[in-house]
C-alpha cells in the first residue's frame, strides 16, 4: 500500500497542492513567471509546503528520550510531516509558500534516514518537468472555484481543485 500510495498520491497532490500554492500566493507565480530558472527551487518548497503525507508511524528499536519525554522500545510513535514542515525553529517563515527560499531541501516530506523514501528524486523530476512544460503553454490560470481536501488523515491533498485556462 505504501508502494503505490508513495508513488501515486503523493506526487499528484504535489502537483495539485503546487499548482494552488502559486494560485494563493500570486507574487509567487509572477516571481516564477519572471524567472522560470527557479523551478528547481521551487520544487522542494512545492513538496514542503504541500506535504502530501501528513504523518508515518513507526516502532521504536530502543530506549529513547526526546524533548525531555521517554520512548521506550516497542512504543509506537507517529512523526508528524505537517507539522515538521511548519517548525517556525526549524523552517524561518514556515507557513508561507517561497519558491525562492533559501536551502528548499530543508523538509521532512520524504522521511529521514533508513525510511527516506526512495522515490524522492523521481518526486521532483516529475514536478520539475511538470513546470517546465506548463509554464510556457499556458500563461494563464485562475482557480474556477472552492478546491475540496481529501478527506483523510493520512493523505494531505485535493479531489477537487477547478482551474480556468483562458484559450
């Protein structure tokens, strides 16, 4: 399940959850309009900003302590992704959505260590190439209505999201 929700879910509410970050942030998407060399920056600040998989969980292997609470090994514990991405400690100005911000790897998205997800550069090429081949075909686009969340607490994402492009 993680296979396919990883290789599928994922990216196209990367892609959805990017197309409506620039849509929310018009500066952004005139910066990018300005300037289309900032699509690979761009890219990890779409998977940050977005993030596609709200949560893991995991097992603890051993004895723990963090942030002055005890794990002990055995015990289950949930990272939250979403709520990594928007460490104001971690990430200056997390809530916003920069596609020019300084060190845009700088997330949890794709997990850490052992349990990094292994499709993680083909991720970004999928929405690099997925911007270079918008961007100069279609040089107008609207949000066409309400976008509609996934309803789901795993899943970070739209099933709906209308667009309008002008013709």
């Amino acid at each position: 399940m993680l296979l396919i929700i990883g290789g599928n879910d994922t990216t196209r509410n990367s892609m959805s959850g990017g197309l409506h970050g620039l849509l929310s942030n018009p500066a952004e998407f005139a910066k990018l309009r300005a300037n289309p060399g900032l699509i690979p920056n761009m890219v990890p600040e779409i998977i940050r900003w977005t993030t596609p998989l709200a949560h893991m969980r995991r097992t603890a292997v051993s004895d723990y302590t963090l942030g002055g609470k005890s794990i002990r090994k055995g015990d289950k514990v949930v990272m939250w992704y979403l709520s990594g991405n928007r460490d104001e400690a971690a990430i200056e100005q997390a809530d916003r959505f920069i596609i020019d911000r300084a060190r845009p790897r700088q997330h949890i998205s794709f997990g850490f260590g052992i349990h990094r997800c292994v499709g993680n550069r083909l991720a970004e090429l999928q929405l690099k190439i997925l911007w270079e081949e918008m961007l100069p075909r279609f040089p107008v686009i609207e949000l066409a209505g309400e976008p509609v969340r996934t309803f789901s607490n795993f899943v970070h994402g739209f099933t709906h999201l209308p667009v309008r492009i002008p013709g």
